[in-house]
C-alpha cells in the first residue's frame, strides 16, 4: 500500500451547497476511515480548499474514490489532484 495526498478546490458557496449531501459524504468518510483508506480529509479555514492523505494500491484507485463521492458528483469539488507522498516523518 502506498499513500497519496489530495488537493482540491470546493465550488463557490460551497458551505450553503453541500448542506444537503453532507451527511451522506461524512458517512462515506467514516467508512473509508474504518477500513484504513482514509487517513485524513478536511477544508482549509476559508472552505476554499480540501486537503487529505489516502492509502491506496495505485493513484487511479483514489481518483476513482473522489469520483465518487457526493461532493465531486454534485460539484462541491470542482477541481483535485492526486499525488504520490513519502511520508517522511
């Protein structure tokens, strides 16, 4: 298993936009949490950014993650990145 970290932009009004798919994307979070993919996930203070660190077999698997999760299908993400980290402390 390798680690990858996340970058992405949320949607303008992202805070009044989400409010409807919140519980079921924090639901699905949980689960990723419990199962060890999910390492950590939050905004930036201004909810402008998400940031978070995934554990994984290759990068297409957590692209395919974000995919699809509620935020990205209904465009509260509008844009991410994914990249391959080495955790180094």
């Amino acid at each position: 298993m390798a680690r990858f970290v996340l970058w992405g932009i949320y949607c303008a009004n992202a805070l009044e936009k989400r409010t409807p798919f919140r519980e079921e994307h924090l639901n699905r979070l949980a689960t990723l949490k419990e199962n060890g993919t999910l390492i950590t996930l939050g905004p930036t203070t201004s909810s402008s950014h998400v940031f978070g660190i995934f554990e994984g077999n290759s990068i297409e698997e957590i692209r395919d993650l974000i995919k699809d999760d509620i935020y990205w299908k209904k465009r509260i993400w509008t844009d991410i990145e994914v990249y391959p980290w080495t955790q180094a402390f």
